[in-house]
C-alpha cells in the first residue's frame, strides 16, 4: 500500500490534499480520481464547469506528480 495525495490546481490557485488515501497502486490511485470527477459532474454539471482551468495532480508521500488530469476533458 502508498499513500497518495489528490491536489487541485489552477493557475492561480490549489486546495491540497492533506491527508491523501492509502491504495493498493497508481492504478487504484486512478480509478479514484476518474469516479471523483465523475461524481462531480453528474452531482452538479453547472458546478462542474466552474473547475474549467483546474487540474487534479495526484503525488506520492515524496510529492512527486505521478498522475494529473484535466477537469476540462469532458472525458
């Protein structure tokens, strides 16, 4: 298992993740971040493209991005 942080990020601003998850793998690590987005999105579309310009960044316990994603990508 690895703990892994999941950062917001724009431009001009983040929320971090400060206590982050404990999963089996990055692609566990994955498979989070796309059902998150995906929960967002269909929770509330109007908000959803309010998160246009922002990225999630997904870090290791080192800090090192080992993942990002687009909140943009419609996909």
């Amino acid at each position: 298992m690895a703990r892994y942080y999941f950062h917001l990020i724009s431009w001009n601003d983040s929320i971090l993740d400060e206590e982050g998850l404990e999963l089996a793998d990055l692609a566990e690590a994955r498979v989070e971040v796309l059902n998150a987005i995906e929960e967002l999105r269909h929770e509330n579309p109007v908000a959803a493209t309010g998160w246009a310009g922002w990225r999630l960044d997904v870090t290791d316990a080192a800090g090192v991005v080992v993942l990002s994603i687009s909140l943009d990508d419609p996909d």
